[in-house]
C-alpha cells in the first residue's frame, strides 16, 4: 500500500547512507528512481541530488525536473521528456493536494544538500507543473513543490485537513492529509467576473447560488516565479470552476485565434476585453500536452 504523508517513527532529519538503506526505511522505496509513485494514485516522494541540469533548489521550495531523456554519464538532457509514468504521478499528487516527502542526497551544487548519504527533509506539496524548453534546448517537464510547514505558517487561508479512516474491527488504517487549493479573488478579478456577469467564457455557464452568481478569474499566464505573468486585465479571463481546473492544469488551451484546442468550440470575448495574445501562446507552450490527448 502506497502512503502519502509522514510515516511512523521516521522523522525530517533522519539520514540514510545509500539507497539501499532509504528504500529499506520505506520513505523512497524505488533503489534506483528518483521519483516514486504512480500515475495513476500520485507521487508519494522524491529525490533531489542534481542530477539533472534544470533542478533549482532554493530550499523551502524546489523547481524539480521529471525524469527522462537524459544521458546517464554525462547527466545532460538528450531527449526531449514526456508527461508519462514519474511525471504523471507528480501531475496526480499536484491536482489532489497530496503531500510528497523529499529527500535531498549529497551532491556538490547546493549548500542545502547533506555532505554525504541522504536526509528526509519534511513535506512538500506540489503547487504547479509545466513544460518549457531546458538548458540544453530539450522539453522537460518542471514541478513547483513548496514545503507544508513553512508554508502553513505564512498563509492561514491554508487548510490542512485529517481524516482517520477505520475498518470494521475499529483499528486505524491511515491518516490522510491534503493541502486544498486557495482560490484568490482581487478587485481585477472581481471587474473580470463582473464584465461577463459570472459567466464561463468556454461554456457560457452561469452558477447561481444562494448568495449570487458564482465564477472564477483565471490567470492565462501565471502569476509567480517562475511564470510571473502580470495581474493584468489582459491575463485574466472568466471560468467556471471545472473550466478553471482544466485550464490551469492543461486540459484545453486557446489559441490566437481564441479556438479551443482540447476542446469544441471557440471562447466567448467581449469588444471591451482585450487579451494579450503573447499569455496565450506562453499557455499553449508551457501547459498544453498534445500527446496525451
């Protein structure tokens, strides 16, 4: 049974001497992959020890490169990556909120990495994920992981939640913790939502609740490193929340012309709503997966 979270009596600090050693304690099982999980449950942990030549590690937060496509003896990307086995189960935990547990091994490029053997550094969840074009001009996959403690600290907005699961004979079979996403709401977005009275822009759905109308504002290009798209009327377009998932997660982009690629139909723009044309193909190019459509 694959465990997301903490696991019993190993806590952040604990070192290990090889792989061998941290698969036997059950925090990173794979002895040789630096992602473990699957794509179909999520990632359950991960290993940062440089050896691939995009990762940036800055400590609370690490931008991680998938694996694949890359030349074992000299550690340079060769290929270009795919959003497959890994890196979908990266994906999976990124869009379920699932904690993933990070090991940092030994290696000469960071100062935060153990001098020798391997050190579990605490929980991190995995806040984005997207392709670009690496150093060495090939596609590789980035994942965006944050760690939970800091960042329960900083944010209150933030809910952790804990569910105990019993069987029938009332023993405890798992404790369950998932970071939920925060959905930001700004005056832009507000005049966003309101310019198309809370209407989706992909499926013209408007969602009525007991206290109004319901929408989001979705940012084409995001906001923060390392994205950092502008809050920006020309950034922001207007979504229903299923739509707004799918977008952000790669299920449908737009292109130029403002068709949907990923799905029917074109999106719904109004005369005084001007988007920036260069957001949308950043999306297309960064978020967008063809190849598993």
């Amino acid at each position: 049974m694959r465990i997301f979270g903490e696991l019993q009596g190993l806590y952040q600090g604990a070192s290990f001497r090889n792989r061998l050693e941290l698969s036997q304690s059950g925090l990173h099982k794979p002895p040789q992959a630096g992602i473990s999980g699957s794509q179909i449950e999520g990632a359950d942990s991960i290993i940062v020890s440089g050896g691939y030549e995009d990762d940036e590690d800055y400590g609370d937060i690490i931008i991680y490169t998938g694996h694949g496509g890359r030349d074992l003896s000299s550690g340079k990307q060769v290929t270009n990556q795919e959003l497959v086995r890994g890196n979908l189960a990266l994906a999976e935990s990124c869009k379920n909120g699932l904690p993933v547990r990070v090991i940092r091994g030994a290696h000469k490029k960071s100062n935060i990495a153990p001098e020798e053997g391997y050190r579990y550094d605490g929980l991190f969840r995995v806040e984005d994920y997207w392709k670009e074009k690496g150093v060495s001009g090939f596609i590789v996959w980035r994942f965006r992981l944050r760690k939970i403690d800091g960042e329960l600290k900083k944010d209150s907005k933030i809910l952790q939640e804990e569910q105990e699961e019993y069987d029938f004979n009332k023993k405890t079979k798992r404790i369950e913790t998932r970071v939920q996403r925060i959905v930001r709401d700004t005056a832009l977005s507000k005049k966003i939502k309101e310019k198309y009275k809370y209407t989706c822009q992909v499926c013209n759905t408007q969602i009525e609740t007991s206290s109004g109308y319901y929408a989001e504002a979705a940012h084409i290009k995001p906001l923060g490193a390392p994205h950092n798209g502008p809050d920006s009327e020309d950034n922001l377009i207007c979504l229903c929340p299923n739509h707004h998932v799918m977008f952000d997660y790669g299920g449908f982009s737009i292109l130029e012309n403002f068709d949907l690629i990923g799905l029917k139909g074109k999106l719904k723009i109004m005369n005084n709503h001007k988007i920036n044309k260069d957001y949308l193909r950043y999306h297309f190019e960064h978020f967008y997966d063809e190849k598993n459509r």
